[in-house]
C-alpha cells in the first residue's frame, strides 16, 4: 500500500470510527488497522470487517421499519429514516448513507475491494 493510500485510508478511517453510526466491531478493526505497523498485513482482516460493517439498502429498510429502530431512535424519527431510505433507494443508492457506511464504502473503493 503506497503513502498515499494509506493516508486516505487513515482519514476515511476516523471519520469512520467519529461516525455515531459506526458500531463496536467495526470500530475495533478500525482501530487494529489504525495501529498496524504493517498496513498491507493488517488489510485483509480490516477489509473483511469493512465488507461486514456496510448496510446494504435493503438491511437499512428493513432496519428502519422495524421495532428496534423504533426502540432505538424514537417513532419519528426512525419514520424519517425510513422515508429517507426509500428516497435514496428510489434514486438508485445500494448502499446506506450514513456518515460510516460512506466513510467504509470510501476506504473499500480506494483499496479497490468492492
């Protein structure tokens, strides 16, 4: 991995780990690939994690219709997600656009993984 990718990978990284959305596994690997010597070996398990991490279109609807959201963020709110998720979906998105998932959908692109 040259010095250029592993600069916009450290940045996407912690914009990914300042995400609220980012959650406690994927922080860990962002963490273990942030404090890697070797970046290159440390790739793999970070990348696995990222593919991991991401929600699909289909995962954030189901997740923002369902009762958990509900739990989680309040019914109005968790309406807005789901109204917000059928709009990007509507406009072709196939991938969730919160702040983490752009941010991992940024570092699996630059490492050409996806």
């Amino acid at each position: 991995m040259d010095a250029k990718t592993v600069e916009f990978v450290t940045a996407k990284t912690h914009d990914l780990m300042a995400a609220p959305s980012c959650n406690p596994t994927l922080k860990t690997a962002a963490q273990a690939w942030l404090d890697a010597a070797d970046k290159d070996a440390a790739a793999p398990a970070y990348i696995e994690a990222l593919k991991q991490g991401v929600s699909t279109i289909d995962e954030l609807l189901a997740f923002a219709a369902s009762e958990h959201a509900v739990q989680i963020m309040g019914a109005d709110a968790a309406k807005q997600l789901l109204a917000h998720a059928k709009d990007i979906q509507a406009k072709g998105a196939k991938f969730c656009d919160c702040p983490a998932c752009t941010a991992d959908l940024a570092i699996l692109r630059e490492l050409k993984a996806i």
